[in-house]
C-alpha cells in the first residue's frame, strides 16, 4: 500500500477509513489553496503552512460528532455553510461526507471565486456555491447549517434558523445549527437565548490548538 503522504499523516491519525479517492482530495487542497492565496488571500499567510491543523482538521471535527454511519448527517441531506470564507468547514466536510449536499454561502465574492476553483480542481458534486447572504436566502430549506466563528452564536441563529427544515422524530440527530466556536462562551450563549450542546474539540484531538475550542449544536 502508497505510503500517506506526510502532510495527510494529521489527518489520517484520527480518521482510518478514507477512500483513495478522499485521500487524493484532501492532499490536493494543499497545492489549490497556496496558488490561489498568492492571489487573493482568504487564509493568513501564517496559517497557510498550518492549513491541514488549522483549517481542515478544524473544520473535520465536525465529522467526527456527525459521522452518518452514527448519529448525523443522513445520505442525501443538504447542510449550507453559512459564511464560508475560504471553504471552511464546508469542503473538507463535503469531502468527508460525498454523499451529502453541501451549499457554500459568502457575502464576499472574491473569496467565493477560490472556493469555486477548489471544487472544481477537487470534482466536488456534491458542493454548490453562491454568492449571497444567508439572510437574503428565501425559496430554500436545509437539514444543517454550519459555520465557523463568522458571527455571534446569535446572528448566526437569527440567520440559519429559517433555512432549516422542521424536526422529524425519526432522525437520528436533531436538524439545526452545528458551528465552531473558541474562547468562553457564556455570555455569547446567553445572549443568544439558546441552549446548545457543547462539545470539546480537545477531547477529540490532541493538538494545543485545539485548547478551548468548541462545537456548538443547536437544535431547530
């Protein structure tokens, strides 16, 4: 068996059971996103050569909560990204999860335009993009929203909770609001006048980076 290349060893250390076909993808985002961050820098250059830590296995948390072979996303679903920014946590989800409908949303167009280049070079099918905000989204509805730290966790409900569609009891996992937070959030939480479930993203991954990073899920 082809040696993982070492840049996918961070990944691969928690996740065992990629295809071939995910694990050219994920060795692909590297080389896709440094050419286009020369032209339009929609991640730190600092955080470029930590782009497999930083923003993909961050993002990748989410999988581990929402595995569909467990409690989550169901085949078929359609989850919007909400503030999306470069791709995250929508494309290495969508990688994760090929059978499941991803919408990536961005009020920014230039940043839309390298995630529209990462599809493409990566085949996604299962990922669309449009530039818009999630507020101004009327005629669609969604199982899942996710996002990363783009907004308050109340903004963040405002927008997502008329996408979503209505609870079933037969779900495995309550449809709603899946976002990744940091730092103390009591007084974001309470502003919001939501009662989510926290999850430690440290009790999933050993890295410091990790250190007082959160999922957030809040039911519809």
């Amino acid at each position: 068996m082809e040696k993982t290349p070492q840049k996918l060893e961070l990944i691969t250390k928690y996740f065992s059971d990629f295809t071939n076909r995910q694990l050219e993808q994920l060795a692909a985002l590297e080389s896709v996103y440094r050419e286009w961050n020369n032209k339009i820098n929609v991640i730190s250059r600092k955080d470029i050569d930590s782009l497999y830590e930083k923003h993909i296995l961050h993002s990748l948390s989410i999988a581990v909560i929402f595995d569909s072979k467990t409690i989550g996303f169901e085949k078929n679903s359609e989850i919007i990204d909400i503030g999306t920014g470069g791709g995250f946590p929508g494309i290495p989800l969508a990688i994760f999860f090929p059978e499941v409908k991803f919408h990536l949303v961005d009020s920014i167009g230039k940043k839309l335009k390298v995630v529209q280049a990462v599809v493409e070079n990566l085949g996604l099918e299962n990922v669309t993009v449009q530039h818009t905000r999630a507020e101004e989204i009327k005629d669609r509805k969604f199982d899942f929203a996710v996002s990363r730290a783009v907004a308050s966790i109340k903004e963040l409900w405002v927008w997502s909770k008329p996408l979503l569609k209505k609870q079933e009891p037969k779900l495995k996992f309550p449809r709603g609001l899946i976002c990744l937070k940091g730092g103390d959030l009591a007084r974001e939480i309470q502003e919001s006048s939501t009662q989510p479930r926290i999850m430690e993203i440290a009790e999933l991954f050993s890295e410091p980076y990790f250190k007082e990073k959160f999922i957030l899920h809040i039911p519809r």
